[in-house]
C-alpha cells in the first residue's frame, strides 16, 4: 500500500496536503524545500513571535538583518500580497538565538 505523501506533486496544493499527510512530529513546511517556499505574514510572526506592525519596520531597517518580503504580484498598490522566503526567516530567527547565547556566554 502506498503511502499518501507518494501521490503528492508539483500540483498538489496545501490544503490537499494536509488531509493526506500522516500524523507526525513533522511540520507542512518540513516536507517543502525552505528556500524556495514562499510564506505568509501570519507564518513569520508564528515562526518569530513578533507582530505585524515589527515584521514591516524591520523590513525598513537594514541593519536589523530582517528579510525583504518578495512581491506576489505587479501590483503597487498598499496592501499589495507579499511573502517571505522561508529559509530566509528561518536564518533570521537563528541568528537572534545566536546573539543571545554570545551576550550570555
């Protein structure tokens, strides 16, 4: 019997996904490729604790190492969908952990 993560492809969305992945200690976004999976605002303040309004004014503060949001669309309006590079976000909370333990060691 094949497993159901088998029958997942390139045309497989999210939603799909997670009626056929099997109960695990392993994430949705453990079984794509970080640094080329997009994700949403509400996924990098889970993923980093911080709020909306911080995720935007660390974009606009270059020495804060924040990752730039990468545009979804043409659009130039405010509000316009945008996301973040997973691997990206993951390097950032990481590097916050590190200048943790080095002001405490």
């Amino acid at each position: 019997m094949n497993s159901p993560l088998q029958e997942v492809n390139s045309n497989t969305t999210m939603a799909e996904l997670s009626h056929k992945a099997p109960a695990s200690p392993y994430t949705l976004l453990e079984l794509f490729d970080a640094a080329s999976t997009l994700i949403r605002v509400k996924q990098v303040m889970a993923i980093t604790g911080i709020g909306r309004a911080t995720v935007y004014k660390l974009m606009n503060q270059p020495e804060s190492g924040f990752p730039q949001a990468v545009k979804l669309t043409n659009s130039t309006a405010r509000g316009a969908p945008v996301a973040w590079v997973l691997s990206e976000v993951q390097a950032w909370a990481r590097s916050r952990i590190e200048a943790r333990d080095q002001v405490a060691a």
